[in-house]
C-alpha cells in the first residue's frame, strides 16, 4: 500500500518535489525538493516549507527534507497527500515570484549598473567580461547594462566607446558583428555624482522603463576609488534597489588599508546592505586554475593523503609581474605590493590550498574552512619578511625607470615594490611547514603559480654516490602555473635511456592550451555570472576580511611607523637577494629559480 504513496512531481517553474516512505516506515515520509539552476536553493525552499507547515522536519545536506507524518496507518494515506498539497503550495508561491509564463524566464529581469562605467577597469575587463557571457547565451533573456559615472556621455557614446574593447574571441561560429549590435543596444548611460540620491532616483526611473514591470534584479558594480564606497552604496541602495527582486553590490579591492579601515568600512555598507547583497571581489578567485585547485586536490585519490606534512616540506605562492607601475603610481604608493598583491590574492589562494575537506560545494561552507586556515595562522614576523624596491636599470642600450621615477611617486617613497615573507599555519596538518609568498613588480618576468614541493624520499636508494644525482634538487615538485600559459605539471625522477643508471627530472605536464580548445574564460567573466546567479563561494566574506586583515596589519604597522627602507633590485632582475636568504633560513629554494623551472 505504502509503494503506491510514492511518486513525483514536476512543477513548471522549474521545482521538482518526490516523495515515498523512509524505510517502509509509514510513519515518516521523505521528501525530495530541488530547484532550478537559476532559481531559489533546495535548502531555501525547505525553510519555506517547515514554516509554512509547522511540521517537525530536519533538512539533509542531499536536498532531502524528513519530515513526520500522522501516526496511525488508516491516516497515512491522507497524510502523504497533505504533504504533498502543502509542497505544492510552497513551489507555487515560488513560481509566482518567478511568474506565470513558462519556466518563468519572460517575468524577471537583471539589471546590470556599472558605477564608474567611464574608466579603465570598466572599459578592459568588466563590459568585455559582460558581452563575453552575452555571447554565450549566459545571461538571463530580459538583462539591461547600465553605465553610471559624472562624467558626460550619451548613450551612443558609450556604446562607441565599449565597443572598442570586445572581441569575439570564444568560438567563431556565430555571427561577431550581429552578437556585438544586439549587446550594444542593451547599454545605456546615465550621467551622475555618486553620492547624489536624485541622480540615482533618475537612473532608478530609467531601469524600471526597461524592467517594463517585470521582477527586477538588480546589480551594481562598484568599479570606483574605496574612498567613494559608501556614498554610492547609501544612494543605490535607498534610491535605486530592487523592491521586488534582489539587488547586490559588488565591491573592488582594496577593502580598507588594515583592520581598522576595513571594519569601518565593513560597518558603513552594512547599514545599507546585509552581508549576502555585498559581493567581495578578488578576481584572482575567478582564475581557472584557482578555481581547479580543489577539485585536483578533493577529486584526486593520489592527492589528498599527500596534502599534510608529514609528504610536503613547503609551499610556494609566487606572483611577479615583469612592468613597473607604469602611471598607477599615485594608487601603488598608498597601498604597496602586500596590500596589493599578498594580503588578498596570494592569502586567499594560501586558504583554499590548505583548507580541511568542507562539509558541501556550498558557499558558507568552503569559506567556513578559509576562515579557520586564516584563524590558525601564526602571526608574521619581521625577521620572517624581505621587502624591495626597484631601481632605474639599463639593459640592451635601453634604460628602464626606477619606482621613485614615475612622476607620480613621491622621491623620498619606501612603499615595497616587493615583499617575501615566510608563513606558518599552526594546526595538526601544516605544523612546521613554510608557507612562503613572494610578490613584485619589475621582475624578470610575469608569472603566478603554486610550487608545492615535497618531502625526500626516506632512505633513497639512489643517492649522490652511485647516481651522481643531487638529492634535494630531485624531491617531486608540483607546480600549478595560474598565468599565463596555464598548466599542472609534476616534476618526478626518471631513469635516463642508457646503460648506465643515471637520473634525470622529468615532467609529467597538462598544458591546458594543448589539452582543452575551448579558450579559457576571463575571471571577471565567472565571478559576474556568480555574483547574478548569487553562487557567493569564490566572493570574501566580512569575517575572512577580519581575519586576513589581523594577520597583515601588525606587520605593515611596523614596515610604516620604523620606516623600514626597502633592499633595492635592478628593473628586470630577480628581486632582492634577501629573498633567497629568507627561503635558506627555512631551507627552502625558490622553485622559479632552477633551471628546469
């Protein structure tokens, strides 16, 4: 009689929900609810429906919801059909947010504003990042692209300008130039100051002429100096949010200057935004082989039992560019390379490196385990850090300009150019192993990977004596090359053809341009479509800014009150010497400095 209970349904919306006894037990049933990729979570309609029910219900981390029925067998069939006329009434309260044409599509609708639409980071990477997920049918049906910045531009204007910057450059397939037109009608512009509540009130009646009364969601980029955070976030938010849709702010680094400004600034938006409509971006996240540590690291059986000390000796997290600051000087100098570079982009790679397996893929629960790294991490000391500046260097009859140079840099500046630091995280797993981070400008070259190399093997058998091998050059070496040129590859030791037993380094090498034809996407392309699709797992919450921040700030306290005086390298060198003799003190060598790099 119970197997007959069991069935499923279908809701047009896009919510599926199924149903049938736990165990032949007809005193409970399971239910089953899933949503749609673009609409609500599962777990978000189960709290809808125990509320809704006031049944005694616990939600399973599969999508499932046990839930009690009546307690005697002559009601059980009608107790399943209550649950199941209670589930339907969830999921058609659901789908009329959504709306009551098919799959719901034709009734909401994204608007996108980028504040600051008229300067470089909106012009190279987020208009391009947008017309990129246009052209792959990413974005939702009804979407409008909104400019917003004081400075004067018409809509033709804008559409001129943005132009200039799109490409075509995922899959020639399709039409480019017809994509490009019917991407460029959907921008429009809106000129205004960024704290001015009636400007936004006009760009507010401006977007609910495109929404034509459909849901609205709405999306605002900040994409404009910190300093200017939180008057625009207080006139978007009170006089341009959605009162019928979502509505998200995304915010560029930098968050702060230590952990006093980044709290102030944190509580700032947060009297106009709860912390799920604030989007923390660090486009490193959004980088494909960023984004593929933890599915190396989780989905690999030969990966995972080596992640700990007891197989690797240390980390290195490497990030060098081969320019200088080329006119940013002004910006640099206020922050320097940590807060630039290794307070948020190498910290938060450091984190999903070494965080503990998370409970799911949900957000909350891979930042939880990025919060406990940075948590247990032990505080920096001075003698564990190298800082540099580059110096004006002539190479080839050209001669290349020091920091202090750019006219936009004052003379006397000790701001780092380049910082190495040792780090060490203080938990069962990683006691004792060095994390070491390297970061600056004006390098050799431009490159940022992950070098984790492991232990030597215990009682080797082939040592120096009969194989002429070096046996600390020899240990296996991972390296994931994050940019350019993607790649994995793993460094073994390989018998050279022959008759004799000589050793050779070897690699065992995906070159992703080789393996994959499909041209990998921009990060800022990821973390937009996350961000509309509101996936927050590769966004930084407030507490994991706390945390970062309150490991970084007693040291860039010190560099700035003792006026530290950077070691000065050559434009286009390798850096600092002190560098290598950081790495020496924890008997390390840097992995891009060997031959066979």
């Amino acid at each position: 009689m119970m197997a007959s209970l069991s069935s499923s349904l279908t809701y047009r919306s896009g919510y599926s929900a199924s149903f049938s006894p736990v165990n032949g037990n007809r005193h409970r049933s399971l239910l089953f609810l899933s949503a749609s990729p673009r609409g609500n979570k599962a777990h978000e309609l189960c709290v809808r429906f125990q509320r809704k029910s006031g049944r005694s219900s616990v939600f399973m981390q599969d999508g499932a919801l046990v839930t009690n029925s009546d307690s005697t067998e002559s009601s059980s069939n009608s107790s399943l059909k209550g649950l199941k006329d209670e589930v339907l009434s969830v999921l058609s309260e659901e789908a009329d947010k959504v709306g009551s044409e098919p799959d719901g599509h034709n009734q909401s609708t994204v608007s996108i504003t980028v504040v600051g639409a008229s300067g470089d980071l909106a012009k190279k990477k987020i208009f391009p990042a947008l017309f990129a997920l246009y052209y792959e049918d990413c974005l939702p049906e009804h979407f409008t692209i909104y400019g917003y910045s004081r400075s004067k531009m018409t809509d033709v204007e804008l559409r001129n300008m943005v132009s200039k910057t799109l490409t075509c450059r995922i899959d020639k397939r399709a039409n480019c130039g017809e994509k490009m037109e019917e991407f460029l009608k959907r921008c429009f512009y809106h000129s205004g100051q960024y704290d001015s509540q009636e400007h936004f009130t006009e760009l507010d009646k401006k977007l609910k002429e495109h929404e034509a009364g459909r849901i609205s969601n709405r999306l605002f980029y900040l994409s404009i100096p910190p300093n200017i955070f939180v008057d625009a976030v207080k006139c978007a938010s009170s006089s341009a949010s959605s009162v019928n849709g979502w509505t998200r702010v995304i915010v560029e680094k930098p968050f702060g200057r230590d952990s006093e400004t980044s709290a102030a600034l944190t509580k700032s938006l947060k009297q106009y935004l709860e912390e799920d409509q604030i989007f923390r971006i660090d486009h490193y996240l959004g980088k494909e082989l960023v984004e593929n540590l933890s599915v190396l690291r989780f989905s690999n059986l030969i990966f995972e039992p080596l992640w700990s000390r007891q197989y690797i000796r240390n980390v290195q997290f490497i990030f060098s560019e081969d320019f200088g600051t080329e006119g940013r000087g002004g910006y640099f100098d206020h922050y320097g390379i940590i807060r630039d570079i290794m307070q948020n982009h190498l910290l938060q790679i450091l984190a999903l490196f070494a965080m503990e397996t998370p409970v799911s893929l949900d957000a909350e629960d891979i930042r939880n385990e990025k919060v406990k790294v940075l948590r247990s991490m032990r505080p920096i000391q001075m003698e564990d850090v190298v800082i540099g500046q580059y110096k004006s260097h002539a190479k080839g009859g050209v001669t290349y300009p020091g920091y202090t140079d750019d006219k936009t840099v004052p003379k006397d500046s000790l701001t780092p150019t380049f910082a190495a630091a040792a780090l060490f995280i203080d938990n069962a797993r990683w006691d004792g192993v060095p994390f070491l981070m390297k970061a600056g400008k004006a390098l050799h070259t431009r490159r940022a990977e992950i070098r984790v190399q492991f232990r030597h093997v215990p009682g080797n058998l082939y040592n120096r004596n009969t194989t002429g091998c070096d046996l600390d050059k020899a240990t296996n070496e991972l390296v994931i090359r994050v940019q350019p040129d993607e790649a994995i590859y793993l460094k073994i030791n390989n018998k050279v053809p022959g008759l004799g037993m000589r050793l050779d380094r070897s690699n065992l090498n995906l070159l992703y341009s080789a393996r994959y034809s499909k041209e990998i996407p921009d990060a800022y392309e990821r973390l937009l479509l996350d961000a509309i699709e509101g996936e927050r797992r590769l966004f930084i919450r407030s507490d994991e800014l706390d945390a970062a921040w309150s490991l970084f700030t007693p040291l860039l306290k010190e560099i700035e009150e003792k006026k530290r005086i950077p070691e000065y390298y050559p434009y286009g060198s390798r850096g600092p010497v002190g560098a290598h003799y950081l790495a020496a003190k924890h008997k390390v060598q840097w992995g891009d400095m060997s031959l066979d790099q």
